[in-house]
C-alpha cells in the first residue's frame, strides 16, 4: 500500500529526540578502519571497494577476509519499507523495483547473507521482504542533506504513514531530479546508517538515487534489462545496500581492514551474465524480471564474489 504525506523538519523535530549516530560496539576492535556506510563508491570512483577486480584480495583480519566487530546484525525477516521521493508519476520504476523488493528474499542470491552471524554465531536469514511504501512530494527540497534525508525517514515514521520497525531498512528513492548534497554521483551512489531516536528505538535508513543523473558514475549499462535506466540501476543499488544494513546496520559488525562491508568489497562487479529479451546484460531473474545485480561477499572458504551461495 502506498500513501502520500508531508511533514516539515520542525514538526519532525517536536515529536522526536535524535540522539546518536554509529559507536563502535563494546567489545569490537579498534584495528581495523570503521565503515560510515558510504564505501561503495562509483564507477568512476570506487571509494572503498576493489576496484572492479572479480575476487578482491583479502586485506587481512578473518580467515574470509572480512572479520566480524561485535556489533548487532538483523536477524530473522528483515522489512523493507520504500520511500518514493520527488516525482514517480507513470515511472514504470514503482513496478520494477515493487517487484524486485517483493522477490529478493529467498533467493540464491540474497543467501549470501547467510554467512553472516552475530556474537552467538546465529546466522542472518534468506528473508527479507518489502512490506510497505509511502510517497514524499518534496518535502525536502530537491537538494538533499544527509539530515534531511533522515528526516524523511522520521517523518514517515511520525505521521503514522510507515511503521516503526528495528528490523526494517527504509529506502529513501529518489526521482532524477533530486540530488543528495553529500557526494551523490561524485562519491557514491548509494548509502546506508541508523539513527537512535527515544520514540522509535534505532533505526535503519538508506539513502538510494536515480542513476540516470549520472549514468557514467552509477549505472553499469544503459538501457538495462528491464527498459528503464533508472530503475535497472537502482535495483542492483537497493540491493547492494539492504545486504549491508542487514549484515552490518549499525557500522561495526562486519566489514574488512579498509573499512569495506560485504558489498562494497565486490562494488561493480557481476559475474556470469546473459542477454535479456531487450538484448541487455543481466544476471539473475526475480519475480519473472531480469536484473544486473553486483555480487555480493561470500564468508566462507577463504571469502569470494559470488551471485549465490552455495
């Protein structure tokens, strides 16, 4: 179900008390470099990801080249909630990506994130769905601070339209006209964090734009599988982000010595591909559509780039 709202920072401000943003867990090492959740780079910058290389070379830390920091993970199903920003009208991005939210649980693919555990070696689950949507007709501008990204999410929150959930991810999607003032395009393409409110416990919350404002540094092809730019490139986006907040929500459970989460370590690259009915590269089929997906890190037998596991 999709709903609209709006509600202004002020009012978000009244009805909630923001405190912190990620602190390293007790008990977590201080060896390696934190993540802030922004490593996966661009295509034409690639931050803290491999560089495009097909099995990154281990930098050290746990046999699998990625070591766990004592943090929590989301265990059981974890909720996915969209926040369609700006303007989406008659975008055929809503279906894709509906579908694409709706389908990614259970799969090969996202069973990756099942080598990944938490301080009682209790496993992540190959569950995650998308629950709900709502709609936000730029409440924040077209220029989009890290903050006022945040307050979209609480927004959303607050006026009742989406739930507050500790075990969802809320995807702030934002149409090609809206930008992210942090880097968007430049720096990255996507990010996620938390924030810990006293209303609604801690919350995690991504950030994810339209790749067709800078195709060169976020899209890996043009047009994609499905027809549209946007939301092909979206897709392999969402995902690369909602298995690191799933994996690592709030910065300091699992990621290597560069300060690289299981995604970023395989950032833009795709393994074994096919060509799509619209003569398109993809790699993996969800929910009876054809996306490119970037690999995600494997946690076992010595850590490897993988489209599923096992």
């Amino acid at each position: 179900m999709t709903s609209g709202w709006r509600l202004s920072a002020a009012a978000v401000a009244a009805s909630l008390c923001v405190l912190t943003l990620p602190m390293l867990a007790p008990g977590s090492s201080d060896d390696d470099t934190k993540p802030n959740g922004k490593g996966i780079g661009t295509l034409l910058n690639p931050g803290k990801g491999n560089g495009g290389e097909a099995k990154p070379v281990r930098p050290g830390g746990g046999a699998n080249g990625i070591s766990y920091h004592g943090g929590p993970v989301m265990l059981g199903p974890v909720n996915l909630y969209y926040i369609w920003y700006g303007n989406w009208s008659g975008n055929a991005a809503v279906g894709i990506l509906t579908t694409f939210g709706q389908s990614l649980g259970g799969s090969p693919y996202y069973n990756i994130n099942t080598t990944y555990y938490n301080g009682s070696s209790t496993p992540l689950t190959n569950a995650i769905n998308l629950v709900k949507t709502a709609t936000d007709n730029y409440s924040q501008g077209t220029s989009l601070s890290d903050s006022a990204i945040q307050t979209v999410v609480l927004a959303a929150i607050s006026s009742g339209t989406l739930p507050a959930d500790t075990n969802g991810i809320y995807i702030v999607l934002t149409s090609a006209d809206v930008t992210a003032s942090s880097g968007f395009c430049s720096k990255y393409c996507g990010w996620h964090t938390y924030t810990s409110t006293s209303s609604f416990g801690r919350i995690k919350y991504a950030f994810v734009g339209d790749p067709t404002r800078c195709p060169s540094a976020c899209q890996a092809q043009t047009p994609g599988p499905n027809g549209n730019s946007g939301a092909d490139g979206m897709a392999s986006i969402i995902a690369h982000e909602v298995e690191e907040a799933a994996s690592d929500p709030e910065l300091n459970a699992w990621y290597d010595s560069r300060g690289a989460e299981n995604a970023d370590k395989c950032a833009w690259t795709f393994g074994t591909t096919y060509t799509a009915k619209n003569g398109a590269k993809a790699n993996m089929s969800l929910g009876s559509l054809d996306f490119l997906i970037q690999q995600n890190w494997v946690n076992a037998t010595g850590g490897y780039c993988a489209l599923q596991y096992p």
